[in-house]
C-alpha cells in the first residue's frame, strides 16, 4: 500500500534533522509492533511517504489508525517539545492517501523515491 500522511496545520515539523529521524523511527517502531513491513519510507517537511506491506487481515482505517496514532504517541514521548505546537496531542492531519500498489508497484516505489528531488525545487 502506497500512504500518505501530512502533519497537523502543514507545519514544516520535520525540517530539522533531529525531528525527521524521530519520526521516521516512531512510525518504523508502530508497523514493527503490528508485523506491517515498510518497503520505503520518505520523511518530509510536512509529510510522510510510505510503501507497506501489510497482513491481508487488515483493513486501510486499521492500518492507518495504528501508523498515525501510534507514531504520534510514540513521537511526543521521544520528543515532549512537540506538545508546545499540538497541546492537544494531535501530531497528523485528520485527512490520509492510502492506495493499493498491486501491478504498479515499480512506478510507485519510483514516486516515492523521487519525493525529496520534486519537493527540493
């Protein structure tokens, strides 16, 4: 499943180096937890792009419930600093993209890949 998930408001929280690697652990430590395998992973400013391979069991809501709510969760223990801009504790936006990769696996993987160079310009 190809997924994507932009932070609360579009803030840029992942512009330090610092933020962006606490977060992409926190989102690899919640799919670790659930047996969901992280083909790619491409940390944004102010998004995430994913490529899992998750249990057939589970549902696209599931899925993103346990990426969004866990690496939250584990996001604000790592770095308590963050409750200063999301008091309420919601790092994520409400909204997400998930979609099957199936046949266009290769393409998508090639996407997702290529997020950093057309967001650099």
């Amino acid at each position: 499943m190809t997924i994507q998930i932009t932070t609360k408001y579009r803030y840029n929280m992942m512009q330090k180096e610092k933020i962006e690697n606490f977060c992409r652990t926190s989102i690899q430590e919640a799919c670790k937890r659930h047996n969901i395998e992280i083909v790619i992973i491409e940390v944004l400013k102010e998004h995430v792009y994913i490529i899992v391979d998750c249990p057939r069991t589970m549902f696209a809501a599931m899925l993103m419930q346990i990426i969004k709510g866990l690496s939250a969760y584990l996001l604000f223990r790592i770095c308590p600093d963050l409750r200063k801009r999301y008091p309420r504790g919601h790092f994520w936006s409400e909204g997400y993209f998930c979609e099957g990769c199936g046949s266009d696996f290769e393409r998508a993987l090639a996407y997702v890949k290529n997020q950093k160079i057309h967001h650099s310009s």
